[in-house]
C-alpha cells in the first residue's frame, strides 16, 4: 500500500487495539530489549548529562509499568512519573517549590473568573515572578529551579491559556500536569515549544506498538545528531581570528550553521520519550539542510516554534487585517511574527539567565530573515509552489533547478547565521578578509560535500510527512525498524574501546573524544574569559557553554572580578585593588597593601631570607579558595616548616598573581616584583600561553594602550599591525608570529630578571579540564626552555583524580583547596629535584 | 444558503486546482493529512480561507486555522458547514 492510499484510512476507523493503547508481549519485549539497548548507546556516548541518564532510565522503567496499565490510568502515572522525574533531577525541596509554583499558575488558569480577568491575575504573578528573576525582589528557592520553570510555563502557559480560550473541550488535571510537567524537561531548559492541542490530540492516536518505536527511532536519530554535532563542534568550528584564507572561511560558515544539530538532536530525544507514553508529536525539524527558500527554511527548522507563532501571532493578526487586503495582511503578519520573535528570544533568555539580552545583531538578522520570508512568501502567494501528494515526479531539469535554489539558500544562511552569532560585527566583517588569502585546493571541500548532500537529499521520495505508522507500507515500517535496530548496534560497537582501538590510534582517539560531552577548545577559552568579563556569544546562544553558564549562581563566589581588581594606567591595565579583604563562600580573601594575595612584608627582605616572586593569574592569586590555601601560600609554609634550618633561616613567596592576567602582563608585575629584590622569579603558566598573549596584544592594540616594549611593537610592525585595529584584524595578523611574541615575552622576563641577580623558573600547572586547553602546552616548554627558564612542568598534577574533585565547580575550572594541595605537593617535589638551581643567592 | 451543498467536493477541487495542479484526483482523499502531512502551509491556508470565506460569505475564526479544523477535506468540509448553517 502506497503511504497516500495508506494515509486515507480514517481516524474514525482505529481500531480497538488502537483506541486502548494495548501492546502485546512479544511486541512489549521487542521494546524493552531496544530500550535496553537504547540505555547503553547513552551511557556509551555519555549523552548529554549524568542526570539525563538517570532520567531515561526512569522514563523507560515507567513505560515498562504505563504500558501495561489501564488506558485511563496512564496520563495520572505519566504525570506523577514526570514529577517524580523532576524530584530526581532538581533534589525534593527544588521540586517542591518549582511544583507549587508551576500549580499556581495553572489554577489561575482555571479561576472562575473572565478569560480577561485570569490574564490579569497570571501577569501580575508572571510580573512578580520576573522581579524575583531579575534579583529586585527576594525569593525562598534555589537558582537552579529558575531555567526549568521558565522553560516549563514561559511559552507553554501562553498556548495553554489561548486554547483554554478557543478549545471547547475540558481539560483534566493529568492533562494539565502531563503538558506543564512532562518528564524529560527535568533535564532539558532547551525544550521545544509543544502545542497544547496536538498534545492531547494526538494522545495515542495510532497503534500503541508503532508509536513506541517511533519514539525509538526519534531517539536513536537524536542521539545521531548530537554525536555528529560533537564531530563539528570538537573538529569543525574555528574562532573567527582562525579564519584566514577562503579554505577557512567556508569552514567556519558550515561548522558554525551545523552547530545546530545539537538543538535538532535534543528535540529528537524528547520528543522520541514522549512517544513512549503514547503522545505521538510531529516533527520538530524536516531536513532543514535541503531548504530551497527562506519561506521553506522557517517552515523546516524549528517547526514547534513556527507554528506556535503562527497559532498566537501570525493568524490572529493576518486574519484581524484581512479587509486590508491579503497582501497588505500577510506583510504585516509576517514581519509582526519576526519581531516578535526576537522579542521571545530575549524573554526567553531572561526566564533562563535573569537579564534582558539586547543586541544588535539579534535585531538585524530577525529583520533580514523576516523580510526575506515576507518577499519568498509574497511570490508564493502570487506563484505558489510545487507540492505533490506521495512521491514527486521530476525531470533533470526541475531537479538541477531545485538543487541550485537549495545550495544558494543553504550558503545564505550560512552567511546569515555566521552574522548572528559573531560575538560583535567588527568581528564579523574582518572575518571577510579571508577572501583575499590563497586560494587552495581545500576551499573545494565543504562545497563539495555540501552539494552532495544536496543532490542525494533532493532525490524525490515520500512527501508526505507526520504520517501515523501503521498507516505506512509495511515495507517502510520495518525498513525504519531495522535501519534503528541497525544504526543502534553499530554506534555500540564503534564505541567499545576494544573495537575501535583497532582502528588505529588516531581513529582511536577519534571516537574516544565523541563518547563524551566536553566543552571544545574554543568554548574552553571562552569559558576562562567568562571569569573575567562578560560574555556575549555565551549570553546569546544554546551552546554547551552556555548550559554551563546557565547553572552557574548569580552571585558565585560571593565576589566579581570587578570588584577584587582596579584598573590603572600603563600597559597591565589592572592590579589587585591594596589593603582590601572580604569574606567569600570559599573563604577571606585579603589583598595587602602592595597589592599582593599575600601576608604583609618589609620591601627589602632580610638577609637570611629567600624570597620568590610569584607571577601569573587567578591560579597563583588562588581564586576560589581563602587566604592562605592556594598552593603559593602552602608552599611557603612547606618551605619555612622542612627548610628554614639550611642555607636560608626564611622563605617568603610573594603572590604576583592577578585574576585574568596574561602572559604580556607579567612584564609589567614582574618589574614590579623586582622592587622586592626576588631571589628568583617564579613565573606560572597555566595554559594557551601563544593563544592568551595575542589575545591581550589584540585587546591592547584595539584600545590603543602604549605598548611600553620596542620589541614587541616591532612584531607589531611586521605583522602589519596598527594602534586602533580591531582586535580580531589584528589576531588575524599576528597568529603567524605568535610563537615569536611569546618568546620576547619569556626572553624578557629571563633577561631582566638575571640582570637583577634572580633566578628564572617556569610551571607549567595545566587547567583542571583536561583536553584542548593543553595543545599549546609543547610549544611553550620549548620556549620556555630556548629563553633559558629552568622549567618544572606540572602537566599531569590532576591525573588519576576525578575532575569535580579538583575543581571549583562545572562552570568554573579553577582549583579548589585540595586541587590547590595536589599541586602545592607536587610542586615541591619539582623545586626539590632543582634546590641547587633555584635556591642560591646570585653570587653563590 | 443551499444547504446541500457540496463542501467536500467544493474544497476537493479547489485544493486539486489550486495547489495540487496534475495530481491524480484519486488520491487526494477525504481523510489525507493536509497540515499535519505538509501539503499546505500556512500560505495555502490563508488562501483556502479567503475562498471559501469569499465564495460561501461566511467569516472564519483566527484559532480555526489548525490542524483540528483544516487538517483533512473531511475537516474542512464539516467547518464550513458548521459556518454555513
């Protein structure tokens, strides 16, 4: 049967298998074993989270319990499965508060009272509430509950009221519950907006069995797009300063487009658990890649989203202006339904993250989109477009032609994406200039194999979408369940270490980095900024990155890094600010009077005292951890405790470390440091010295801060780089003379540091998060070394412990105390090995 | 208004003429997935509203612009005479 002579068969005639959601056994275990299956495929590719693990085995376990339950049972269990999934994820008190509040706003849904009074009353609670999430009023509850219940009630409370409305048959409590509370949203902030209507429509509408496998064949699809999401997302993106010759360019458009398969792939998931208890969703995204035309593209991707602002936006509107005429309405519509869209994403954003997000690029690119839609939608209204019923008949010609509109649209919003999610349009624009580097074969790869996916995707097939599964062929049913149970075992196998081990070391490696969600190079160095500055690529966009921003409370710490530094004249911009203290929730931190995390000491150390002078950032400052923790600190005890009977009666480690300093800052507080008269000069790198120093250069340059350093502004010169330059142009040109940059930097410190009779050591103390954040580590020992620093590298001081050991929190890879004392250990061991070395005076 | 009228048959060949030019009338059938299977979109649906709002002088509600009231000729049809009577 043809799935378009299939479609026919009515809803009236379901049968009662059907209408009663029954399974039978055999089927029931079929199920199971793929759910088994299915639980082991997430654990092996650690899929998303800890806590979305233990939520799927919670769903599955209650779909082996709902499936066999009376039909008019089941909505009650889901529900109170989906609050006891929520009681798992957020801990009882958590799921308590966000429970009650969440009952509260749908009772008020439901007051006798007029529809416009209800509205009345949810604004002013839904006001309150938004003072509370903006921190002007205090609230009894955790942060963390904040992103679920916004991402529970801010978009759904919309579409439940309008239908309560317009829908005329009753809603029951489980109903209500089942649509606010539904189970996977305990672990998902990311969620797509569901329609009230097709949620209870659509409420096993189809035969039990076919709905279940649905759900799996939804799942396994989205787990496929989150790990080829981890393909682009580790392999593909690049930082804009990275894009330097048109072979980049493409790169960068492509990867940055395709990060999207991380939304696509979550929304497979959820909506894949939620067949499991009968609720039987469209689709969220249709192939979104083959897109032909703007018009087209909306209506592929995010398709939740669309016809949530088609049902409350756009219809009421276009309908309201009808007697304007169609045209004069639909324009008007259309753009009324971009605007308000980007107005949703920045009160989506405030439910989730407490601020309002304002941005330029945000506004242009709904503009651009909804103008491009409105002028794709007036040729249609004038044109209209082919459509077909089952499979498409086309010629070469129509098929050349339908390839050609899908290529151009998909570079376009390409391009229009790559506009959006840059982190400012000075960035965006010289990222432009590659057009004018070489032009290599490689340039030829990505449209290359974007346009075979194109062609093979354009091959007609079925168009008929969202159609129930036992009204398909027979034929396709089980093709979709053996290509599931397939892709399944295949993508289990691949991820034992003893299968593909034996592909070599780099495939090796290769599958290795997918099985796991971890932050990418780039996110990594945008996260060690975020401790210091506000990020707005973080702010705006769904990232993992942005995940890990979203957990992380207002007020961490107890302090920000604008009001622990000052900013000063000169080239290092910033110092601790003197003689300050405050208690934190990780302990005092106190600051002395010469701007030191340190005890007070005398300018001029006595004469049986060692001194050394400690430089570097927030790890040597000892971020997060009270006076007197950091390992700088224990390490000076050590040495006064174990040595102070030898050559030297005393040791005093001057702590030089300033949060969010880079390695060209370290000029400046080392000349500082030598006013103390060192004995040597501990200078500690942590990481990404090549990428960080450019940084900072970039920043200073951009800024037109005096660069006090002939050597390093005759680099400048020779990479072509002026005062006043924007930051990324000026990364572009000095990548290529990164390694030389840092080299002035070390040979300068080395030098000037000898001249002062001081002895000269370079650590290396890697971040917590092992990964990305080491590939520069190499090329700066040999630096260090060709500069003349005795070097102790501390790369694997973390080995063999569990990273939320070490570290302060998820959202921030500093050190905690016992990180702190596994290196002040470890380092000792270092300097001991080389006491001849760093421990003399000049004259010895 | 002719109570008799037609309206599957009116909303059948509009949608064959309309939007689905050349297509094998046989298989468009009464109980077909229009929105939900992505026949028409929202541009088409904005068009078969006016017509038929136009044609039969009845007046359409913005919140029966969905999938419960459009989705099939069969759904279409009983809103229209719904509307008619």
């Amino acid at each position: 049967m043809s799935v378009t002579a299939a479609a026919t068969v009515s809803s009236q005639g379901l049968s009662d298998t059907r209408q009663q959601g029954r399974i039978g056994l055999v089927d029931y275990l079929v199920i199971l074993a793929q759910l088994a299956l299915l639980l082991v495929l997430l654990r092996q590719f650690q899929i998303e989270s800890g806590a979305f693990l233990r939520l799927a085995m919670l769903a599955f376990a209650g779909f082996a319990v709902h499936a066999w339950l009376p039909l008019s049972w089941r909505l009650p269990f889901f529900s109170l499965l989906s609050l006891a999934g929520i009681g798992v994820v957020m801990g009882a008190e958590n799921a308590a508060w966000l429970v009650g509040i969440g009952l509260v706003m749908i009772g008020l849904c439901h007051v006798p009272l007029s529809f416009g009074s209800r509205g009345f009353l949810l604004l002013g609670v839904a006001g309150v509430l938004a003072l509370q999430r903006a921190g002007h009023l205090p609230f009894p509850w955790s942060d963390a509950i904040w992103p679920i219940l916004g991402s529970m009630f801010m978009f759904r409370l919309i579409v439940y009221f309008y239908d309560l409305r317009h829908d005329k048959t009753p809603a029951t409590i489980s109903q209500s519950l089942a649509y606010f509370f539904m189970l996977p949203n305990a672990c998902f902030p990311l969620f797509p907006v569901v329609d009230y209507k097709t949620f209870r429509r659509n409420y096993f509408d189809d035969d039990a069995y076919r709905i279940y496998q649905f759900g799996i064949e939804w799942m396994v699809r989205g787990v496929v797009h989150l790990i080829l999401y981890r393909v682009v997302y580790y392999y593909l993106t690049l930082a804009p300063h990275e894009v330097s010759e048109p072979a980049h360019l493409t790169q960068y458009l492509v990867s940055n487009f395709l990060l999207y398969l991380r939304v696509s792939g979550l929304f497979h998931l959820i909506i894949g658990m939620l067949c499991l208890f009968g609720f039987r969703l469209p689709e969220t995204h249709n192939r979104f890649l083959l897109a032909s035309s703007f018009t087209d593209f909306w209506r592929r991707i995010n398709i939740y989203w669309k016809e949530f602002m088609q049902k409350v936006f756009y219809y009421p509107t276009v309908f309201k202006l009808r007697k304007l005429g169609t045209e004069k309405a639909l324009v008007i519509a259309t753009l009324y339904v971009f605007l308000m869209t980007w107005f949703l994403h920045a009160y989506q954003w405030f439910w989730l993250r407490g601020t309002m997000l304002l941005v330029v690029q945000d506004v242009l690119f709904w503009t651009i989109l909804g103008l491009l839609v409105v002028g794709n939608s007036l040729y249609e209204m004038k044109h209209g477009r082919a459509r077909s019923l089952g499979k498409p008949t086309r010629g070469w010609r129509d098929m050349a032609v339908l390839v050609a509109k899908t290529y151009a649209t998909f570079w376009f919003i390409c391009v229009l994406w790559s506009f959006w999610t840059a982190e400012s349009l000075p960035t965006w624009f010289a990222m432009w200039a590659a057009l004018r580097g070489d032009y290599t074969i490689e340039v030829l790869l990505f449209p290359t194999l974007i346009l075979a996916v194109i062609v093979i995707g354009s091959i007609p097939g079925d168009s008929l979408r969202n159609v129930r599964a036992s009204e398909q062929s027979e034929r396709a049913w089980q093709r979709g369940r053996m290509a599931t149970l397939a892709g399944m075992m295949f993508l289990i196998g691949v991820s034992v270490e003893g299968v593909h081990s034996q592909f070599g070391r780099d495939v090796g490696t290769f599958v290795h980095s997918l099985r796991s969600g971890q932050l990418s190079r780039l996110d990594t160095a945008k996260l060690e900024r975020g401790y210091y500055e506000s990020l707005l690529s973080v702010d705006r966009f769904n990232s993992q990155l942005w995940e890990v921003y979203m957990n992380k409370p207002k007020n961490w710490l107890d302090i920000d890094n604008a009001n622990l530094k000052r900013f000063v004249g000169g080239f290092a911009q910033t110092e601790l600010i003197p003689s300050f203290a405050q208690t934190t929730r990780f302990g005092t931190i106190t600051i002395n009077r010469f701007g030191m995390r340190d005890k007070d000491y005398e300018i001029e150390p006595a004469a049986d005292t060692y001194r050394a002078a400690v430089l570097g950032a927030s790890l040597v400052m000892g971020w997060g951890v009270g006076d007197g923790e950091a390992f700088e600190a224990l390490i000076e005890d050590r040495l006064n405790r174990e040595w102070s009977d030898g050559t030297f009666a005393r040791f005093e480690l001057l702590n030089m470390g300033v949060p969010g300093h880079k390695p060209p800052q370290q000029l400046v507080m080392m000349e500082r440091a030598l006013e103390f008269e060192p004995d040597a000069i501990f200078y500690v790198a942590s990481g990404r010295e090549v990428t960080r120093t450019l940084d900072y250069i970039a920043e200073v340059v951009e800024k037109r801060v005096e660069i006090p350093y002939e050597g390093l502004t005759q680099l400048l010169e020779k990479a072509n780089v002026v005062p006043g330059m924007d930051g990324a142009t000026v990364m572009q040109r000095l990548t290529p003379y990164g390694r030389e940059v840092l080299a002035y930097v070390y040979e300068r410190v080395v030098s000037e540091a000898r001249a002062r009779g001081a002895a000269t050591v370079w650590i290396f103390l890697p971040q917590v998060r092992e990964g990305s954040w080491q590939e520069e580590t190499r090329e700066a020992v040999e630096i260090a070394q060709s500069a003349g620093f005795t070097i102790i590298n501390l790369e694997d001081v973390y080995r063999g412990h569990d990273i939320d050991d070490v570290r302060l929190a998820p959202w921030d890879d500093h050190p905690n105390a016992f990180g702190h004392r596994l290196i002040a250990d470890r380092l000792f061991i270092g300097l001991e090995a080389q006491r001849d070395l760093i421990f003399r005076r000049a004259d010895d | 208004m002719d109570a008799n009228i037609d309206f599957t048959q009116a909303v059948k060949g509009y949608i064959l003429e309309e939007f689905l030019p050349g297509e094998n009338p046989d298989d468009l059938t009464e109980d077909l997935p229009l929105i939900s299977g992505g026949i028409i979109d929202s541009i088409a649906t904005l068009k078969l509203v006016l017509h038929f709002e136009e044609r039969y002088g009845i007046v359409l509600e913005a919140h029966e612009a969905d999938k419960e009231h459009l989705d099939t000729i069969r759904d279409i049809a009983a809103l229209l005479a719904s509307k008619v009577r």
